[in-house]
C-alpha cells in the first residue's frame, strides 16, 4: 500500500466538532459583517447615492414649478428662454469647493 488512511481524507471535511463549531462560528461572523457594512455605511456615501437617484430622475408633475411651467406652455425636451438653445443632458454638480469671499481694494 502506498497510500495510508490519513491521506485519503478529503481535505474540505472538517471531522471535530470543535473544528467545525470555530468554522461555523467563524463563516457566521463574516456574513454578520458584511451585513453591518452594507447597513451602516457612512453618511457621506448614502448623500451621494441619494443626491444621484435625484438627479437621474425627472421633475414629476406634483412639482409646483413643473406644473406652473407647463401651465405656461413648456413640454418636456423644448428650451426655455428666447434663443432656443437646448441643453439636453443636465448640469453636473461639484461638491467640496470652498467659497473663497471676494477681496476688496
């Protein structure tokens, strides 16, 4: 024989039962984790997660300046003011940069 009996355990089975109990106790800890991190996430990232849902959805018609602008004539995708042009994706915000105050001579 030239293979004994300790080779042959598979190597994934974990055959103690405090093994297994540190293994179980172990994988149960890392989900936990992965939960919390999921659910408390810091304020920063859940602002700008909310402040893009906001922006990539249009204005409803429960919006009283909508509505007033459609009462006005305005459809959705026509531009507004007198020359016509149309800026049809939006403006980006930045965030972050100081107001720097004007300097007075």
């Amino acid at each position: 024989m030239c293979c004994s009996v300790k080779d042959d355990i598979r190597p994934g089975l974990i055959h103690s039962r405090t093994r297994q109990r540190e293994h179980n106790i172990h994988k149960n800890k890392t989900v936990t984790d992965e939960k919390n991190k999921q659910q408390n996430r810091p304020h920063r990232l859940l602002e700008a997660e909310r402040r893009e849902e906001g922006l990539n959805e249009a204005i409803g018609d429960s919006n009283k300046g909508f509505a007033l602008l459609q009462k006005m004539g305005y459809k959705p995708g026509m531009a507004i003011g007198k020359s016509g042009d149309v800026i049809v994706q939006h403006i980006s915000t930045i965030l972050g940069i100081p107001c720097i105050p004007s300097i007075r001579q």
